[in-house]
C-alpha cells in the first residue's frame, strides 16, 4: 500500500513538473503575456511604404517602447498603408502632433514605428490618426535614386546639380 | 534466382509485419475504454515509463541546452548578433531538438525496456496465461503501456525543451556574458504560442509518443519467444523508433513549419 502511495506521489510529481514546463514554455518563452492583458488605446498612421514592418513589431519613443503594431492594412481610397498602433494606456498623453517613423533597428535589423512627442497641447485618443508620418527606407530605391543622380552628373558637362527624379 | 526469391521473402515479411503492427494498434485502440477505467494501471506504468526516465531527460536536456547556448554564441557574435541567442535557443529546442530527442531518449530508456518487458512474458507463456483467464493481454498489458506511454512523452519533451532552454541561459547569460534581458525579450518577440510551442513541442511529440509507444509494444507483442528473438525485438524496437522518428520530423516540419509547398 505504501509503495503504491509513493508510486502515485512520484507520477503526481512528473506530471505537475511536466505541466510546470509547458507553462513555462508558453509564459516565458513565447512571451504571450504581452499580447492580451495590458490595456491599450489604438491610433493610426498612414505611409506611403511600410518596408518590412509586420504586426507586433515594436512603437518605441525615444527609444523606450511603448506598444505593438496591432494590424497593418491598406487605405483603398488612397492606396496607402494603414497601421495600426495599439500604445499602452499607461503613455496616454501624446500630443496630437506626435510625428511616427519607421526606423530600423541595426543595419540588418528589424523595423519598428518610432514616435516623436511634438509640442502641442491636445492629447491623441483612442481612434484618431498621426498627421506626420515619415515611410520606411527602402534600400534598393535610395540606391536607385543615388545610381540616377550619379549618371545625371556623369552625362551633364555643365557639372549642373542632379535634379531629384 | 535463389536471390530474387529471399528478396521477395523479406519483402513479404516486412509487408506482413507492417500488417500485424496495424492490426495490433487497431486491437489497442478498440480496447481503450476498458484501459482508461483502470487508471491505477495507467499510473503504474506512468512510473516506470516517465518518472524512471526524468534523470536521462532532465541531464542530457540541461547539456543540449547548453552545447546550443556555447555554439550559437560563437556563430552569432561574428555577426554582432549575440542578443538572439535567445531566439536561437529556444527555436531550435522548441521545434525540432526538443520533441526528436526526447523521443529518441524515450525510445533507448523506456520503449526498449516496454520491448523486453513483453517479450519476455511472451516467453515465459504470461501472455497465454491470461488468454487461458480470459484476461485479454492486449487490454491488460499492451493498452495501459501504451496509453502510459503516450501520456509521458510530450510531458518528457516539454521538460527537455524548458530544462535545455534554461542550459541555453546558463552557458550565454551565465558565462558568455549575454544580456540578461536581451536573452528573454529577443525569445518572447520571436517564438510564437500557437506556431512554435502547440505545432513544434504539443502536436510533435503526441505524434512522436504514439508511435514510440506503438512500435515498442508491437515489437514486444511479436516478439519470438526465446531469448535470442526478446534480443533482436528490443534492438528492433529501438532502431525502428529512431528511425520513423527522425523521418517524420522531416514530414512534420515540412507541413507545420512550411518551406516546402
């Protein structure tokens, strides 16, 4: 009877141990935690390119973030990209003339939505849309642009400064 | 001519076996429900399949983790990209090394003693016993075994999987000199619940318990009686989980993980 009971204790243990992991696995390592749970309020943003931003990548302000892009969409009266910004309710004063940028973390690393606080005294709420919006750096068009403006000057004897195509 | 004819033998051998291993899953199957309402038998062979395995998981998971945290790092760091060794670790545990090697642990400690374990009441006439009590030994013996055995190998993986990823922080954030926050955060922004942890740790090693557990308790069930045929089941049992293991890993990766349309 006794060993029975030690057996049952010990096969308790591993499976408490084995649901333990998998909390474990699903808390700390996917880091779920941070998606539903926090409060937030959404805001929009328009850009003309949104490069390789993706949803839940970071909205950071001076460096420190501050929420998670909530959904990425395209406006189909004006074709432009409509990103959704869901900022934590705690950083609930932005001023409405906060102005979004889509940076890049590193050379090679990934994008996120920088927010810059303007001056203004009215705050943002839940819904309204960012008016300044600067689109992401596209590589392979600031090449294009540079390759252009260097055979312009190449071509051009009279050395005139390269119009911006 | 003689060789055309053994090669025709051993093809139909191995058809016939492929057979029987079917039929006796089959016969496993339809008897569950008189397995499940016995749960002491459940718990018994729980014991012997996954608390007798913990050490052999709990090490070698600690020492995988930590020969991936030691090998990432000096591949990352060229890049200056150290602060995804998080990622790396836990990837690559959560998809791939963790269910795979957990089965394939499960199959050396546990499947081969389940191998053993019913030949040898095979050879001692245990099995005939019971059908000479009207005990059916697929219920009695195979069901509990297996039902055990499946129950224990995601509990395995996930053990492995969470024990290698903290070997992972040991040997970067420990001894390397990792951010300690980096290591967590870069994990958390990358490892998804439902793609990662449900598809790579859950939904693989269920697959990967079902058929260790099969092909263990078959090769025993069929096994031949004496003592060199127990020798060659057990070898067997072994060998032929490793071997579906690993190939359905690349079938499993290939739909959950995609790449291969």
């Amino acid at each position: 009877m006794s060993t029975s009971r030690i057996v049952e204790t010990l096969v308790g243990l591993f499976v408490a141990l084995g649901i333990v992991a998998l909390f474990f696995l699903s808390l700390q390592v996917s880091g779920i935690s941070q998606l539903g749970g926090e409060r937030s309020y959404r805001i929009y943003a328009r850009f003309e390119n949104v490069g390789g931003l993706k949803v839940r990548s970071p909205v950071s302000m001076a460096g420190v973030r501050i929420g998670r892009v909530g959904a990425i969409s395209i406006d189909p009266q004006t074709f432009q990209a409509l990103v959704e910004l869901r900022i934590d309710s705690q950083f609930a004063d932005l001023p409405v003339d906060t102005s979004a940028k889509i940076l890049t973390s590193g050379l090679l690393g990934e994008q996120y939505v920088g927010l810059e606080a303007g001056g203004a005294d009215a705050v943002l709420k839940d819904g309204s849309t960012l008016k300044l919006t600067q689109s992401a750096l596209v590589l392979e068009n600031i090449i294009g642009q540079f390759l252009f403006s260097k055979a312009a000057e190449g071509s051009g004897s009279n050395a005139a400064p390269a119009a911006k195509p | 001519m003689n060789a055309l004819a053994s090669l025709g033998r051993r093809t139909l051998d191995i058809l016939a076996r492929m057979g029987r291993a079917t039929f006796c899953l089959l016969q496993i199957l339809s008897g569950l429900h008189s397995v499940l309402i016995r749960p002491r038998l459940i718990v018994a062979q729980m014991y012997s399949v996954g608390v007798l395995s913990l050490p052999i998981i709990l090490v070698s998971g600690l020492f995988v983790g930590m020969v991936l945290g030691l090998q990432g790092y000096t591949t990352l760091v060229d890049f200056g990209a150290a602060e995804s060794l998080g990622t790396v670790v836990a990837l690559s545990l959560v998809r791939e090394l963790g269910p795979v090697v957990a089965a394939l642990l499960y199959a050396g400690r546990a499947g081969s003693a389940l191998t053993a374990e019913i030949g040898l009441m095979k050879a001692t006439e245990q099995l005939a016993g019971m059908e000479m009590m009207a005990v059916d030994p697929v219920r009695r013996v195979l069901g509990p075994r297996f039902v055990a055995g499946v129950f224990a190998v995601p509990l395995l993986a996930a053990i492995f999987t969470a024990v290698g990823i903290l070997g992972g922080y040991l040997v970067g954030v420990g001894l390397l000199g990792v951010d300690d926050g980096a290591y967590w955060s870069q994990m958390q922004a990358k490892v998804q619940w439902g793609k990662d942890i449900l598809n790579g740790v859950v939904l693989k090693s269920v697959i990967f318990g079902v058929v260790a557990n099969w092909i263990a308790v078959f090769e025993g069930y069929d096994a031949v009686p004496t003592s060199a045929g127990i020798g060659r089941a057990t070898t067997r049992s072994v060998v032929n989980t490793s071997l579906a293991v690993l190939g359905l890993d690349f079938i499993l990766t290939a739909l959950l993980f995609g790449g291969i349309r």
